[in-house]
C-alpha cells in the first residue's frame, strides 16, 4: 500500500472473531465506522498494517472488541503499543451482564492468572470487569453476542 484514504468513517472498529466481524458488518455497521476484521493474536505483517492504518487515521476514534477474557485483554494491551488511542468496545460490565446466560466458568489457574493482570497497570481499563469476572468466577466469549 502507499495511499490509505479513510473516507465518511469518524471511527475504526477492530473486531477480533472472524464471526462477529461478518454479523457486525451485516447487521450493525454504521455508515460511520470502518470495522477490520483483527483475527486474534497477529504477527508483524498484520502489526506493521494496523500501524499504517493507524497513521492513515489518527484523527478518527479507535475501538477494539474482544472476548471478555485474559485472551481479549491481552490483545487488546498488544494493539494499544500501536494504537494509542484505542478503546474497549463491548468489553465491560454493563457488555459482560447483558449476557449472562452466556458465562463460561473459570478454574483456579485462570482466575490466578486474572488477578495477576489486576495487579498490571497496563490493564488498568479492565480493573472493573476483571472485578466482575473474579466475584462472578465467570468470563464471556464475544460470539454471545450474534
């Protein structure tokens, strides 16, 4: 690529599940947003584009939606290195109980692990939905959402 225009878009969604991506686009796209489909944990070729994307854009706003999990988080902290500016989207509290008969129950060594991120200041934008997860021992998958 050498010329990236986003046009009529004021924000960027990344969507990290390929089956929430084509629901979204489908059925809930505004004609506002420009959604990338993310694909979960990416390699350098997707990174360097999502930088580009990024620096073709900066003036637009920047979403990402994932599981509300350690796996989600995670993904989320790695594409904030590139994206500043990027925000959760449909990864908190009020997200995480609107589909409650969707919980996946937690292990011990999840939940450790959990608390572990509480304690990392870098998922400092989690702190209330990991909190949530812990007194609930519960965490969703983003496909609830079809």
């Amino acid at each position: 690529m050498k010329n990236l225009k986003i046009k009529n878009a004021s924000k960027i969604i990344f969507i990290e599940n390929k089956a929430n991506y084509i629901d979204y686009i489908q059925n809930k796209k505004s004609n506002d947003e420009f959604v990338v489909y993310h694909g979960g944990m990416y390699g350098p070729i997707k990174g360097q584009f999502f930088k580009y994307l990024y620096e073709s854009a900066k003036s637009k706003k920047f979403f990402h939606w994932s599981d509300i999990d350690i796996g989600g988080f995670r993904i989320f902290v790695r594409l904030k290195k590139i994206i500043p500016s990027i925000q959760p989207y449909k990864m908190d509290t009020e997200s995480f109980y609107s589909k409650q008969s969707y919980w996946k129950e937690m292990n011990e060594e999840y939940k450790g692990k959990l608390l572990e991120m509480r304690r990392q200041n870098k998922y400092s934008c989690f702190y209330d939905i990991i909190d949530e997860m812990l007194k609930n021992n519960s965490k969703l998958e983003q496909e609830a959402f079809i």
